[in-house]
C-alpha cells in the first residue's frame, strides 16, 4: 500500500513553516519593490530554526523530504523568500551529505547559531545555452590543491553569503568546492534585478584563478556525487515551484466566488470551475513528483530522472497556473495592488532555472 501520510514531526513542521510564511507574506511586495530581502525577513527564517536543525555536528538532522515540505510552504508565502532559504539550506545540506568529517565539524556549527548566516550552491552559468551537463567552470590541480577558474550567475544572495559551494569540471568529472567569499580572485557582481524573484538579490560571482586547498573539495579525497547535488537542487526547485503555484490557486479561488458577472460569481461559470479543478490537480500532481524525487533521494537512490521529471513538470505547469491566476482576475491580475502578477513573474523566472536552489 503507497501512503502520502506525513510523519508527525513532518506536520508539526509543516504547519510551523505555514505560519511563518503567512507572517512573511505581507513584506513580499516591499522585497520585490526594493530589490531586497529585508533584514527582517531574513531574522525571521533564521530564528524559525529551518537550517540550524541540519547543521547537526553529523549532518543527521538533513531531510529532502522535510525540505521539500517546508520550501514548498515558504513559497507559498513567497517565492523570493523561499529561495533565499533554499539557498542556506542547499549548502547545508550538501555538506551534511557529502561533506568529509573534517569539512562537518569545520563548517556546520557555523550555521547552528543564533546569528543569520548565508551560503550559497553555485552552479548556473551566464550562457543563453547553459547546460549542466557541460559546466565550463574548472578546477585545475595545482600543487596540492587546486585553481578554480569560472563565473557562476543568479547566486542568491550572493553579496550576503561567507561560503559558495562551487560546481566546477576537475580531470573530466564534475566535482565541487568550498570557497571563501574572502578568497583572492573571488568577485561578486552588483546585483542584476530580473523580471522575477527580485527580492533575491542575486549576482554573478566570477573566480579568477582562485588558489583552493586539498580540504576544499567536497568530500576531501573521496569527492562528492556531483550529480547528486543538482538531483537535489532540481527537486528544490519543483517544491518551490508547487507552493507558487498553490499560491495563485488559493488566492484565485476566493476571488472568482466574491467576483460577480453578469449576475453570478465567476466561479460558478463551468469554464472557470473546470480551470480551477486543473489548478487543483495539477498542484498536487507537482507536490507528488517532487515528493517522490526527495524520497528517492532520502533513501540514496538515483533520483535523476524524477528529479529531473518533477523540475520539468513543475516549471511547466505552475507557469500555466499563473498565467490562469492572471486572465481569472481579469484586469486585476495585472495591477500591483495583486500579488498574483509578482508570482506570475516569479514562477516565470523559477521555470527557467537550473539549480539556483538545493535540498
């Protein structure tokens, strides 16, 4: 018998991240009218405990499946935010899960604290072809160590992060990398507002030639599941995806049953009743694919081809969610005094990326 039936723990926190992003909600239009992640939005999901309770000295508190649940919750308060969460966590977590004894006991009480801490995976490049398959990023030996040459673009909150978790192509495999944001030949960008996820603050980061110590590959001698890291990112992403779109559904469905035409509610009109069943449909259809991706990945599988699927599926059907979201509102859904022509633009920025975001 297949169960969807979520743990108690999984619900508690469920529902704690489903306050939280309520309470965040309203600070989303001034993030994205700033260009920013405001500091407070920031305090907030530090203190909420979602990245400190991974940063256990073993790395045993990491969760795909825990992380989908609550980036799926935070992004149906806002995308922008869940991002900037997602982009903590994807460090974090890598680290619990590939990280070598040293690197855990170096790097994860560092995120424990009390204090807001940010770190970013890196792996998107600025090419109109980017394909993860064929980073150009490299990381050379030399000597004992290694130079890492390359630039990374769309880095969450890049100018705030200490640490980025560097995918680069190192003897013909794809590995990553722990760099400093203090390194020499580090150089983060002014940041490049987009159409979408403008809060985000994101930047390019290039690496110039930066001289890296053996302990700086993930995983030290043993290396990492390089693949592993963008199953996992592309299994945020679809979380991400699903409570964006969830967002336009729940924020819709009360509109058309207020709204009034020709003298009944718009919702009782088979055309938008029929829409706002696939709405439903297809929300949990993306929650099921990118369940199912975190707990191939919970379990140590190979989750590439649903991760991949759930990515896919996700990027095309919340896209197709909110451009409903916008035509129900009619005029409305392209004013600014509605959230939905921001998660429009969001969710039309999220299907087009390729691991901004990990688990």
């Amino acid at each position: 018998m297949i169960s969807f039936e979520l743990t108690e723990e999984q619900q508690l926190a469920q529902s704690m991240v489903r306050d939280l992003a309520a309470a965040l909600r309203p600070a989303a239009r001034q993030g994205d009218d700033r260009e920013a992640t405001p500091a407070s939005v920031l305090d907030a999901l530090w203190s909420a405990g979602i990245v400190q309770n991974q940063a256990a000295a073993d790395g045993s508190n990491s969760s795909p499946i825990l992380n989908a649940l609550m980036l799926e919750e935070l992004a149906a308060g806002d995308p922008s935010f869940a991002m900037a969460a997602g982009a903590t966590m994807g460090f974090v977590s890598a680290i619990a899960a590939h990280g070598s004894p040293r690197q855990k006991n170096t790097l994860l009480p560092e995120f424990a604290g009390d204090k807001f801490r940010c770190a970013a995976v890196a792996i998107m490049e600025p090419d109109f072809a980017f394909d993860v398959a064929a980073i150009r990023t490299t990381a050379a030996p030399a000597g004992d160590g290694y130079r890492l040459s390359g630039v990374k673009s769309f880095v969450p909150l890049a100018a705030r992060c200490d640490h980025f978790l560097v995918l680069a192509r190192c003897d013909e495999r794809l590995d990553a990398f722990i760099v400093d944001r203090g390194a020499r030949g580090v150089d983060i960008s002014e940041k490049k507002p987009g159409l979408g996820l403008r809060a985000l603050e994101t930047a390019a980061v290039s690496f110039d030639r930066v001289e890296l110590g053996p302990g700086s590959r993930l995983g030290e001698p043993a290396g990492c599941d390089a693949q592993r890291l963008i199953d996992s990112s592309r299994a945020a992403l679809a979380a991400i995806m699903t409570g964006a779109g969830r967002a336009v559904m729940e924020f819709a469905i009360p509109y058309v049953k207020q709204r009034v035409v020709h003298g009944a509610p718009l919702a009782q009109k088979q055309v938008i009743a029929f829409r706002l069943a696939d709405m439903r449909i297809e929300t949990d259809a993306m929650r099921w694919m990118a369940w199912k991706a975190a707990s191939i990945l919970e379990k140590r599988g190979d989750a590439s081809r649903q991760a991949q699927l759930a990515y896919t599926y996700a990027g095309e059907q919340a896209m197709w969610i909110a451009d409903e979201g916008v035509q129900m509102l009619g005029g409305h859904g392209y004013l600014r005094d509605n959230p939905v022509e921001m998660w429009y633009r969001d969710i039309r920025t999220l299907s087009v990326l390729e691991g901004a975001a990990g688990l």
